[in-house]
C-alpha cells in the first residue's frame, strides 16, 4: 500500500523466497495499475481479472500496483483502496515504512522510463504537488508520503479486517 522506492522490491523478493507468489509493478505483461484500472473500468473484480499471463494464476501478493511513467497517473494502493476491500475483505494490507530523507534521496535519483526523475514524474505527469514547479520540495514530498500513510491508517481504522 505504499509509493514507489519504499522498499517494494525487497518485500517482493522477500514474499518470493517464502514462496508467495508475488507481482513487483507487472501483473503478466501490463503494469498492475493499468490492468487494475482497464477491469474496474469494465466493473469487473481487479485482483481476480490481473493474473499472472505465464502461470494463469492469481497473485498471492502485490508488492508496487502503481503506474506514474506516463499521463494518468495510476494509484490504486491510493484509490481503489474501497474495491481492494469488496473484493478480498480479508486481504492484509502492508505499508512499507522507510526514512522519509532516504525515500526522498531514492526518489530524486530513480529514472522513470519517459527519462524523468520520478520527483519530476510525480509533477509533470501526475500532478501532485505544485503545477507550477517542476518538481516537488521536500516538504511537499512529506506531506505526500504522509497523506499515503495516512489514508491507509484511516482505512483499516474502518475496516479492521485489513
């Protein structure tokens, strides 16, 4: 349930090693947040439309559902937080904690594949933060992190089967 350079690929390798079969961003060959948004589009249930195109199985785990490379934006751990419930209500629901300065350090120097820093990415093709700056600061990027965890919190409040 957390952003992007969070420690998403070490909770995937991690879930995998333990034999859980997890999706790191990819769910068979769309990132997740495309296949989650094309089969809630067609009200169709998302987990159980996005499997696994190799095996045409279901994923145990998703460690990245997000897309920010290209206009929309997509952040279903963000926004599709009420059909991930009606869909598996007793689903876990994991956030990744890093220290907001090595987050921010991470995020600042991962390249998206458009050539953008995602910093830049999460302004110019997502919209978050301040349209006027081309990338976000520091505090903006907190607030964004912050509002993430917050959001995720608020939810189990009111769904504590997560």
């Amino acid at each position: 349930m957390g952003f992007p350079k969070m420690g998403s690929t070490t909770l995937h390798t991690f879930w995998e090693c333990g034999g859980i079969h997890s999706s790191h961003y990819w769910c068979g060959s769309a990132p997740c947040g495309h296949c989650f948004e094309k089969h809630a589009a067609l009200g169709k249930p998302m987990l159980e439309s996005c499997v696994n195109e190799k095996t045409g199985g279901l994923y145990d785990a998703y460690a990245e559902m997000n897309y920010v490379t290209t206009s929309p934006c997509l952040w279903p751990q963000h926004d599709r937080l009420d059909e991930f419930h009606r869909e598996a209500p007793n689903a876990t629901f994991v956030i990744v904690f890093r220290d907001i300065e090595s987050w921010i350090g991470s995020v600042s120097r991962w390249k998206e594949p458009s050539g953008l820093y995602l910093r830049e990415a999460l302004v110019q093709t997502c919209g978050v933060g301040s349209t006027d700056d081309v990338t976000m600061s520091d505090a903006d990027l907190e607030d964004f992190f912050c509002d993430q965890v917050n959001t995720v919190r608020h939810f189990v409040e009111e769904h504590p089967s997560h």
